[in-house]
C-alpha cells in the first residue's frame, strides 16, 4: 500500500524566516510602482510573449517553416488581434497579481506584528 503524502503547508503556515523574505521581496517589487509592476509582469512579461508565440504558431501552422514567411491576410489578422488582445490581456494578469500580491503583503505584514507583540 503505497504511503500517503504529507500534507501540504499552507501559506499561512509559512515560517517567520519564510514570510520575513517574502516580505521583502515584495517590498523591492512594490517600490517599482503599481505602473511599472503591471506594464513589466503583465504586458511585457506575459503579454508580448504570448504575442510572439502566437504569431510564431499561425506562420508555421500556414506555411510550415520558412525564413520568409509571406504576409497573407489571415497572417495580418493574427498579428494585429494578437496584439491587441494579449498585452491587454496581459495588463489585466498584471492588475490581479499585484492585487493579489498586495492583499498578501498586508496579511503577512499583520502576521509579522502580532507575532512581534
């Protein structure tokens, strides 16, 4: 019978050296800026990316792989939707994570002082 795994910790039972890093490192995050965080996580770090990817994925899925590929105008459609879509899609990801990493920055900061008090 094969053993049962150990259960996983929560994030709420990270240990104060864990949370007292965590904090820091979103700390140097957030003195980027709300701004920046999003326009460098979101648009930039998932947003383009997936653009890339994606135009990349519709030359092949057309023409194979070339050096040159043609611009037919399914390719354009691509690239334009593509890059309309996903750095605003990307800027909505960067919205909810820096949200989201707020909301945890302030939970493990009241952590932080009631374990100090």
């Amino acid at each position: 019978m094969p053993k049962p795994h150990p259960p996983k910790p929560s994030p709420n039972s990270a240990s104060a050296a864990d949370r007292a890093a965590q904090i820091e490192r979103w700390e140097k995050l957030r003195a980027m800026g709300r701004t920046d965080f999003i326009l460098r996580r979101g648009v930039l770090g998932w947003g383009l990316p997936a653009v890339v990817i994606t135009v990349l994925y519709k030359v092949v899925q057309e023409q194979g792989f070339v050096l040159a590929p043609h611009l037919t105008d399914s390719l354009r459609t691509a690239i334009v939707v593509s890059l309309l879509l996903f750095p605003a899609g990307g800027g909505l990801l960067g919205r909810w994570l820096w949200t989201a990493g707020e909301a945890r920055y302030r939970e493990m900061v009241r952590e932080r002082d009631r374990a100090r008090t």
